[in-house]
C-alpha cells in the first residue's frame, strides 16, 4: 500500500509538471480563430525587420486573430511600403476597407533616401533626409473617416498626426481621434552622446539653439518641436526623467488588467485632447526643475494624454510608439502569457518591454475581444 501511495504521488507530481508545462499550449490550441477582419498599416517598413509592427502582429497571433493568409501573421500581412518590392508601395486609400472591423496603424513616418544607402545594415538614417514613402494623405484621411462612419474601429499609435503628415490629413484625422498634436515628440536618452542611438541632427540643432552648447552627458527626456527647437530635461538617473504610463480613474475601471507606471523610454507624442474624448490613460512626467513651466508655456497639462477614446469607442489614439519591439516577445501561441508577462517582466528583455507588456498588450488584448464578442452577436 505504501509503495501504491509512492506511486501515485510521483504520477500525481508527474501530471502537475506536465499541465504547468503545456497547459498553456493545450489552452490556446483549444481556442477558437476569432473571425475579425484587420488591417495593419505600417508605412515605415525600409528593411526586412518589420520591427515597426512587430508588437501588433505578436498580439493578433496570440489571440489568434484570422490573418489575411494562412494561418498566423506574417510578417508581410500588412498594408504600406514593402521592402522587398521598393516600386509598389500600397496606400490605405487604396484599399476596400468595407467590412473590415479594425484597422490599427502603427507606424507612419515614413521610409527615407538615407535607410537605402546600405539597406543590409538594416540601419535606420540618422540625419535628415528626403521621404519617399511616408504620411498619412488627405485620401488616406478621408478613407479612415468613413471607415468610422461605417462602424469600424481604429486605434492609431504614436506618430499618426506627426510629421510627414501635415495640412488636411493632420486635421481630419485629428478630428477623428479626437486629439491635437502639440508639435512635440520626445524620448529618453540614456546617453545623449551616444552616436548609435542618438540622430546625428540632435548635437548640431542644440549648439545651434544653445551658443554652441555641447549635449547633457546625463540621462535626458529630449522634446523635439516639428520646426526642430529643443528642450532638454536631465537628471543624475534614467528614472529621474521618465514619463511613466499613468491610468485615470476612467481608464483603471475600463481596462481592469493594464497595469499603471510602466515607464515610456522610446518615442511619444504629447497631445491635447478634445473636450469630447475619454482619457484613459496619461503620462507621469519627471519632476525636473522647469518642465512643468514648459508644459504649460506649451498650453499642455502637466499630465499629457497617452490614450484617448473617442466616436463611441471606434477611434483610439496611443500617443507612444508601443509596438516597434527592442526586445524578442517570444511565443504567441501560450495561453497566458501577457497575464504572466505583466505580473513577471523580464528587465533584461529591453527597454520597451514593460509598457508592452503591463499597458500595450491588455489594453489591445480588451479592445480585441470586445470587437470580437460584437462581431459574433446576432
């Protein structure tokens, strides 16, 4: 009886391994395809990375969002400049949107004549250069407008509105998200001096603004204007001049499993929004000597927005560059893994893991589901 009992606790010790193990697997297999129709727009693909949409794609794989061939999410399944067919760029205007459910645009700032010069560096230009793919056009605008007025959803990150995007486009789509770009972006600098981080115009336009000023040699939250004007915000430490992602009240009740403080190192945009939008979400912004001055100099508040609802919950804007990925996300086809990602970050996974994980993902992950769940309701 003993050795009986032996047994059965190392077979039941055996099972509990086993389901720890490919549970999860088991889990997501199980699952059902969900059956929304979704674009991804990505205009800023120069090289064969495709890290600009990296984030969206992982995510649509994980819940096993349909995707336009196959199976899973290539990296090729969306709409914008291509790479490996330089001469044929394709537009969101020139795409039937009819009957798609979301279109999510997660890069627009284009392709440039100085990302071609050695293209299989896979380096990005690093000074100013002439655009040739890139910005939303008035088409483009008009197309996302009655995509909305069709009863689709939109959620537009980061540089939507910002440059190469101007004039009417910037406007109508403003309009639609229910913010107004600020002309400012920003992003932390862990070294301001670092040449293969930092963009070649960043010293030069400071010495010019500053009597030939040299960079901070501190950590610096560097805001960039549209016209090229700079305000920097040093400090002894890295956490001394992150914005960190902040849920309102609104927000925390909404979406019940992102996580608030997840600092924000990589580019984002400073908006207002409008009186008509919900605010879901703002930035923490460092306490330096002068910043919050600036802000409101800026006619800013001293929280900028990062994600706003607007038209009912059919546009959504994300004003930070949340899915062009720095580190490898892993497999998608884990039940779980953004629940257990969020509760155990990996730091050494990189820079722009944590607000990934803790805000991107669930936020996403929600408004998936919902559109999911109302795309299945007679």
């Amino acid at each position: 009886m003993k050795r009986l009992r032996s047994r059965l606790a190392i077979l039941g010790f055996l099972a509990f391994v086993s389901l720890l193990v490919w549970g999860p697997d088991l889990v997501w297999d199980w699952q059902d395809t969900r059956q929304l129709d979704v674009v991804v727009l990505d205009y800023t693909v120069p090289f064969e990375n495709y890290r600009e949409h990296a984030g969206a794609h992982w995510l649509l794989n994980h819940l096993k969002v349909q995707a336009p061939s196959g199976s899973e999410w290539s990296d090729r399944d969306y709409v914008g400049y291509h790479p490996d067919d330089r001469e044929h760029p394709r537009r969101l205007s020139e795409v039937n949107l009819s009957g798609v459910d979301l279109v999510t645009i997660t890069d627009v700032y284009g392709v440039y004549v100085d990302d071609l010069i050695e293209p299989q560096l896979q380096q990005a230009h690093n000074d100013y250069s002439e655009v040739i793919f890139g910005g939303l056009l008035e088409a483009d605008a008009h197309a996302l407008q009655e995509h909305v007025r069709r009863g689709g959803t939109v959620i537009a990150e980061f540089n939507t509105l910002a440059h190469p995007t101007s004039g009417a486009a910037r406007r109508i789509v403003g309009d639609l998200l229910g913010v107004e770009w600020s002309g400012w972006v920003g992003r932390v600098f862990v070294d301001p001096h670092d040449e293969g981080d930092v963009p070649a115009w960043l010293p030069r336009n400071w010495a010019e603004q500053n009597d030939g000023a040299e960079l901070p040699h501190e950590p610096s939250l560097v805001l960039v204007g549209e016209d090229g004007t700079l305000a920097i915000f040093s400090g002894p430490t890295v956490d001394d001049v992150l914005p960190r992602v902040r849920l309102t009240a609104e927000g925390e009740a909404r979406f019940p499993d992102a996580r608030s403080g997840k600092p924000m190192h990589y580019w984002f945009t400073l908006v207002r929004a409008d009186q008509d939008s919900h605010v879901h979400a703002e930035y923490d912004m460092p306490d330096r000597p002068g910043l919050m001055t600036w802000l409101e100099a800026h006619d800013l508040k001293a929280s900028p927005p990062v994600l706003t609802e607007h038209q009912n919950g059919r546009s959504w804007h994300m004003a930070a560059e949340f899915v062009d990925l720095d580190f490898a996300p892993g497999r998608f086809d884990r039940w779980g893994t953004i629940t257990w990602r969020r509760w155990f970050p990996d730091d050494e996974v990189g820079i722009s893991a944590p607000a990934y994980w803790g805000f991107y993902a669930p936020v996403t992950a929600q408004l998936i589901r919902e559109l999911d769940a109302e795309h299945q309701a007679p």
